[in-house]
C-alpha cells in the first residue's frame, strides 16, 4: 500500500496532470537519464529504491542517490516545457538538514501553498501550510534517512524534494 502511495502521487504529478512525455532523473554525482514515457514505463518505488521499467530492462535508482527528478510535456506548439524543479522559483534549505528546513517560494500567494512529507517507504509524516514567502519546517523529531517533500501550489503539484536528514 507504502508503494502504491508514493507510485501514484508521483505518476499523478507527472503523467496524468501534465500529459508529460518524458522523465528525467538528476542524480547527486551529477549525472542525468532520460526515459521516453511513450516508451510504456512502469515507475515504483521500494525498499529505498526508484525502479524505472521499460519492457525487460529496469534501472534502479537507491533514493540517497537521486538529487532530483522530473517530467516534461510537449505542448500542442510541438515545443518541449521542460518542468524543472528548481526553475520554479521554489528552495528548500539546508538539504541535509539537521533540525529546521526553511522552504521560500520566490512567488508567494497567501493561502495557496501546501507541503507534505513523505518518508521512503511512502508513509505521509507531515502536512502543513506555507503562510509567508518564507516557511520554517521543523524536522527534530523525524529519524535520520531520506524523505520526499511535494509542493503544491492552488492544489497542483509544482515541486518534488528529496530530504536527508542528518
């Protein structure tokens, strides 16, 4: 139930709302993978670890290694948005964190904002409301390990974190 959790909140950002065709994986060495998602992938998420399948083949990305990811869409221009996520205006800082993260969206509207946090395993630990540009989480009482914080702006989803806490 964990991973069907996390699976379809990332599958509902990425493929349903946004008709994307493509997802990008930006790992913490730097380097980036490109999956086509016309190619029939199947994206879960499991023992601390992303699995992307397309056909026989799967690439396993361990979630400490995985910087950031997105999805991008083809608009009816035949242009490509590229769905960035930290071209949206939004930070989240330090990252590890010890005790307090600080989330400042460049573009605040009042009452618009949400976060929510998940750990890996896709248990939600946390919701809360951004009520200023710049939002104080506090995080003392999660565990060390990784975890997963979705922003959402008037109820889209326009960014996706990974947390390690130290």
């Amino acid at each position: 139930m964990k991973k069907i959790l996390l699976t379809t909140i990332i599958l509902a950002m990425g493929l349903s709302s946004l008709s994307a065709q493509n997802l990008y994986v930006l790992r913490d060495n730097g380097t980036q993978e490109e999956f086509g998602l016309a190619d029939d992938l199947k994206i879960t998420f499991a023992s601390r670890t992303m699995t992307v399948r397309k056909g026989e083949t799967s690439t396993q990305f361990p979630l400490n290694e995985i910087f950031n990811f997105s999805f991008t869409k083809q608009p009816d221009d035949g242009t490509s948005i590229a769905l960035a996520m930290d071209d949206n205006g939004i930070r989240l800082f330090p990252n590890p964190v010890k005790d307090e993260l600080t989330l400042e969206i460049q573009n605040f509207i009042p009452g618009t904002t949400t976060f929510r946090i998940f750990d890996v395993s896709g248990r939600l630990m946390r919701t809360g409301r951004a009520l200023s540009a710049e939002t104080r989480i506090n995080m003392q009482h999660f565990r060390e390990g990784n975890y997963v914080l979705i922003v959402e702006q008037a109820g889209q989803q326009v960014q996706t974190f990974k947390i390690v806490k130290q």
